[in-house]
C-alpha cells in the first residue's frame, strides 16, 4: 500500500514537471516569436514612409540625371566640334565615365550588403545565445 502511494505521488508530480516544462517551452517560443515580429513590424513601418519617398526620389534623380548628362555629352560634344564624329565621340566618352562611376559605386553599395546583412540581427543572436545554453544545460552538442 505505501508503494502504491509513492508511485502515485511520484507519478504526480512527473506530471506536474512536464506541465511545467511544456508551459516554459510554450512561454520561451511565444517570446522569441512575439519579438521578432516587433522587429519585422518596425521594419515594415520604417519602409511604408521611405518607400513612396523613395520613388520620388528616384523619379526627380533620374530626370536629372538625364539632363545633366544631355548638357555633359554637349560639352564634350563642342570640343571635337571639327570632327564629323563628335556627337559619337562625346556619347562614348560620357559613357565611360559614366559606366566606371556606376561600377565603382555598384560594387561599393554591394560591399555594404554583405557586411551589414538582411537578417533581424537582435533575434539571430538572442537565438544563437539561447541554442549555446541548452546545448549547456543539456550537456551534448545540439
């Protein structure tokens, strides 16, 4: 009769720690999920106001861009006024110019992708921190 009743204390109380258990694991997730769509909420918030602007920009830039490089090539353009080709001479030339700078500038904006990364960085690490504790707490390798 005494081994009944331990064995059903027992049995209380393994059920007990499990419940225990599932409502942290429940709690750990809800959290790490909860703050990365903080993260992706407050990104998304950021672009609703950049992106529109953006295009604006991207718009007025773009035209003058255009402008600029007409009165760039007609510069040039007056310079080889005697030859027959200088229109030729000072698209080509512009472009050059132009194609090195867009190179240069491509592979400096491709620099900085790479370095700062499209990953919410706060979440990534607070889950990379969590797998180095319950790799420590578990005592083998996850």
């Amino acid at each position: 009769m005494n081994e009944n009743r331990y064995a059903e204390n027992h049995s209380k109380n393994l059920a007990a720690i499990i419940a225990e258990l599932k409502d942290e694991i429940k709690d750990f997730v809800q959290t790490r999920v909860e703050m990365f769509k903080s993260e992706v909420r407050e990104t998304l918030d950021a672009w609703k106001t950049a992106v529109p602007l953006a295009a604006v920009a991207v718009v007025l830039l773009v035209t003058a861009y255009l402008l600029l490089t007409i009165a760039v090539v007609a510069l040039v353009a007056v310079a080889f006024w005697n030859n027959p080709y200088h229109w030729f001479f000072a698209f080509l030339i512009v472009g050059v110019v132009w194609s090195i700078g867009g190179g240069i500038l491509g592979w400096m904006a491709l620099h900085e992708f790479q370095s700062k990364g499209l990953f919410p960085k706060k979440t990534i690490e607070v889950l990379k921190a969590d797998k180095m504790w319950i790799q420590s707490e578990a005592g083998d390798p996850v």
